[in-house]
C-alpha cells in the first residue's frame, strides 16, 4: 500500500516536472525564431566596434583539427598576432605547427616573408587597406588574417546565410566577461563569445565543421590591445641578408598552372 | 614527416565560417579532398591541388608540389633562387600565403 502511494507521488511528481519542462522549453521556442535578432544585433554590433578602431593589435592563440590519412582526427597550434593602423598599415604574424609567414603592408608594399624557407615576394600595393584586401585575395589568393571579423554589419556580412542564432549565455575568457552566442548555417556551427559591455570585442570563437563526419573544429582565443604602440618600421619590410626574393602566383596563373 | 589528408572544407580554416557567411569561402561543389602540408587562417579548398613530392619518381615540369623531396640544395641562378634535388629544379613562389615549388627545366 505504501509503496503504491509512493509510485503515484513520484509518477505524479514527474509528470508535473515533464509537463513544467515542457512548458518553460515550448514558452521560448514558439517566441523567438531559429534566427535571433538579438544575435545577429549583437555580431554587427561588434563589427562596428572593430571597424572603429583605428590602431590596434590583437593576438590570436589558434588550434585546428586536421585529419591522418588514418582518418584519426590530430589538433595543430599556432598563433596570430595582427597589428593595424588604419588606413594604410598592416603587419601580420602567424606562427605555428605547420605555419610560418609575415606579413607587412605599408601603404607603398605589400610583401610575404616565410622566415623558415627563406622566401619573401612582394607587390605594389593600393594604398588602403580596404583596397589591398580586394587585390590580396582576388588577384593573389591570400586571405588577410581575421579580417572577416570587420565585415559584420556591412552589406558584406552574410548573415542571410545564417539558419540559427541564438544567446547559448554568458561565460568569462580569459577573465573578461563575454556573451556567447551560437550560429548554424550549411555545412558549418560556430560559437561565439563577445565580450560584454561597451567594448564589443570577439574574445574566443570556435567553427565545427559538420559536414564531415570527424567534425573537426578550429578555435581561437583574441587578446585584444587597443592602443598598442605602432611604430612605422613595423610596417615596412628589410630583407635580411639571407633572405632571397620569389614570385607571387597570381590567382590566375595558380588555376593555369594546375591544368598543365 | 605526416602526410595529412585535409579532407574537410572549413575545419581548418580561420573565420571559415564568416568567410561562408561574407560569400568568400568555396561552396561545397569545389570543395576537394587534397594533401596539404600546412592549413590556412583560411579556407583553402579554392587552391590549387598539391602534393608532396614523391620521391623516386619522374617529375613533369609544370607540376607544383607543396614540399621538397628530401636533400635539396638551394641554388641561386642569376637573381632566380631554385631548389635543386637531384635531377630536378624547382623554383619556389607564394601560392597564396603558402610557399609551393615549380618543376622547371634545369637552369643550367
């Protein structure tokens, strides 16, 4: 008898737990749409902090899954430090496990120096860094380090591509206070964490790629310093003296050379 | 020295996803399974396919590898800096960020 009594309480108890979880969860769902306005609010308000600034360095500590032919799923690391003076200075450091290039654009030159091969190549640059991003990537297949992050809130961002968003909560990086927000679209999740306060920075932000079945992922950790000291050689590239000069692939080139 | 199967399109690659978002990053359709030795900031299916030298085999002049064979001298010639491996001269250049070699014609 008692133990009778005892499964109606817990069956009853349950069911009112079920039913209070399926009305706290149904009440937010059926309110808000897959994609959050307040998301995609909160992405271009960061933009338009990034494009604000006028100097700035940022140092990026980066972790990528890549795949063994095995098909075992191994974590490389590097780093990124950027340093940017708007509108005509950009240098760019990126080291790691399989990466080793600088960077340096000084409103006159554009030029990449690998230190451990030895090799650097220049070009005659635009003297913007808006217009030296169309040239870099179009004519020469390279991709500015984090430069996508200032598109957010421009007619460039994307964020029709974008099939969810929402606010997962709120998490502290590296000691700073941050948002953290999720985002899907085709083939691709990604997280977010920015910061809170009037200082919309990316702190951290991790890509999972789910089309493949290992879902490998890339993440990063920003530090960020808005005023930091830019000092003109900086910008500018001195090859040293072992150093020899080669050629850019231009886009065009790289795609007739694959084909011979 | 590992060779990697880079077979995913955006995993390895910084801000892939903002670059899908900004319509810059290659669509699925062009997204190719290719061994690479180093991985982009950035999604690189849009690269050209490289391979690793092999070593021991007839190499076609034109064709482009991501790394030397083993035991590669550099040779300057004139002001044109190659890489000689045994019978085979390459001469670097940036393919995007990444340095890639050429197969050419001896230059000497």
């Amino acid at each position: 008898m008692r133990s009778s009594l005892v499964a109606v309480a817990l069956a009853a108890g349950l069911t009112l737990g079920a039913s209070s979880w399926s009305n706290a969860e149904a009440k937010p769902t059926s309110a808000k749409p897959a994609v959050d306005p307040d998301a995609i609010a909160a992405l271009q308000k960061m933009g338009a902090f990034l494009r604000e600034q006028q100097k700035f360095s940022v140092r990026a500590s980066v972790t990528t899954d890549d795949l063994l032919a095995s098909g075992q799923k191994v974590q490389f690391g590097g780093t990124i430090e950027l340093m940017v003076r708007r509108p005509d200075r950009l240098r760019a450091d990126v080291r790691g496990d399989r990466r080793d290039e600088r960077i340096y654009y000084d409103g006159k030159t554009f030029t990449m120096f690998g230190e451990k091969v030895g090799y650097y190549a220049s070009f005659p640059a635009p003297a913007t860094l808006a217009e030296l991003k169309d040239v870099t990537e179009k004519r020469y297949g390279i991709d500015l380090p984090l430069a996508d992050l200032f598109y957010w809130g421009t007619e460039h961002d994307g964020s029709s591509d974008i099939t969810a968003a929402t606010k997962v909560g709120v998490s502290t990086i590296e000691g700073t206070a941050c948002d953290h927000y999720a985002f899907r679209q085709k083939d691709v999740d990604w997280e977010l964490w920015i910061e809170q306060g009037p200082h919309a920075l990316p702190r951290k932000m991790v890509i999972t790629t789910t089309s493949e079945k290992s879902r490998p992922q890339h993440g990063m950790v920003l530090d960020w310093d808005l005023n930091p000291k830019l000092a003109d050689d900086l910008f500018t590239f001195v090859p040293p003296a072992q150093a020899h000069k080669i050629e850019f692939d231009t886009a065009a080139g790289r795609s007739a050379s694959s084909h011979q | 020295m590992n060779r990697i199967m880079h077979k995913f399109k955006l995993g390895g690659l910084m801000f892939a996803a903002f670059l899908a978002a900004a319509g810059l990053a290659p669509s699925a359709a062009n997204a190719v399974v290719v061994v690479r030795r180093s991985v982009n900031y950035h999604p690189v299916a849009r690269a050209a396919v490289v391979t690793t030298a092999a070593v021991g085999t007839a190499v076609v002049v034109g064709s482009v590898v991501r790394s030397l064979p083993p035991a590669c001298s550099s040779v300057m010639v004139g002001n044109v800096a190659y890489q000689q491996c045994g019978h085979t001269w390459y001469q670097p250049r940036y393919s995007g960020s990444e340095v890639s070699y050429v197969v050419v014609s001896p230059p000497r």
